[in-house]
C-alpha cells in the first residue's frame, strides 16, 4: 500500500533524553538552535493520551525547536509508562521517532494506512489544536512513526514556531 501523501508531509526528528536541559544546552550551544518552545507536564491525563490501547498515565516534558526546515523535539519522561519510559531504559538517549505533519483532514487516512500497512498505534494524544497517532515502524525503520493531524490553528502555530514567533 503507497502513501504519497506521507513522504512529502515528513517534518520532525525527536529524541527521547533523560536530562532534556542537557540536550536543549548542546542543540542551542553547539549546534545553533536559536531556542525551544518547552511544554513542561505535558500528561496523558490532559490530553486523551493512551498507550498500547488503554488510558495512559504518563507525564513528560515536551520542547520544539526548528534547525533549518526540521522540526527538532526533545522529550524527556516524568512519571508513568509510556513508549518513552521503555525507549529511554532500553536505549538510552537517543532518536527515538521521526514525524509527519498533515492536515487533520488527512489524518484517520494516515492511521487506516499505517495500521492497514502492519504497523500498530501505540500511543496517542490530542491537544486543542492537534492530534498525534504514533506507529511502530521499529522493525522496518528502527525508530518509530509520528502521525500529526493539524488544524489550521496548529498550522498557525507551527509557522510561528518556525519563525521564531512565540
């Protein structure tokens, strides 16, 4: 099955650290990220979020950056289990997902083809202006995939993170 409208859409790459100042120090010192907008707290609870197909209960802090036209995000876990607690404990810090951002229009589309394709949700969350579906591509990618769905307010909201506007 052939999603084109996936591969023109990819936008982020995300790591998933135990110290996320730590990792907002070396993307802004060393690499020149002029800086992060940080989500902190951001928890299942707040958000709808699930994992594995049940309520969640995770907490994690959350911050976005742009390098050039690459969404760069750094996430740290709090309290809770989630794909990120188990990535973090298996593999330490490192890349843990990358992402797509589509219009919310698009996006059940997404999700019907990425599960229809073998690739599972394993958790998911919403926020007012956005909703994100995350597969499990480890083990035809290595890491796994990110499914954004936008309104145009988190449209909105993306070109002034890009801008540096917030």
């Amino acid at each position: 099955m052939k999603a084109p409208i996936l591969a023109s859409k990819f936008c982020q790459i995300a790591w998933v650290v135990k110290d996320i100042s730590v990792a907002e120090k070396f993307f802004t010192e060393t690499m020149g990220v002029d800086r992060f907008l940080r989500m902190e707290n951001l928890s299942a609870k707040d958000t709808e979020g699930s994992y594995l197909g049940k309520p969640g209960d995770w907490v994690c802090h959350l911050y976005i950056a742009y390098a050039g036209d690459t969404q760069i995000e750094l996430i740290q876990p709090v309290s809770g289990t989630s794909m990120f607690d188990e990535f973090l404990g298996k593999h330490g810090d490192a890349v843990q997902h990358v992402a797509y951002w589509l219009d919310d229009s698009e996006y059940e589309a997404a999700v019907q083809h990425m599960e229809a394709s073998g690739y599972p949700l394993i958790q998911d969350f919403k926020l007012p202006i956005l909703r994100v579906g995350y597969f499990d591509t480890r083990a035809a990618i290595g890491v796994v995939t990110e499914i954004i769905g936008s309104s145009e307010e988190g449209h909105e909201f993306r070109r002034n993170l890009k801008a540096g506007n917030f």
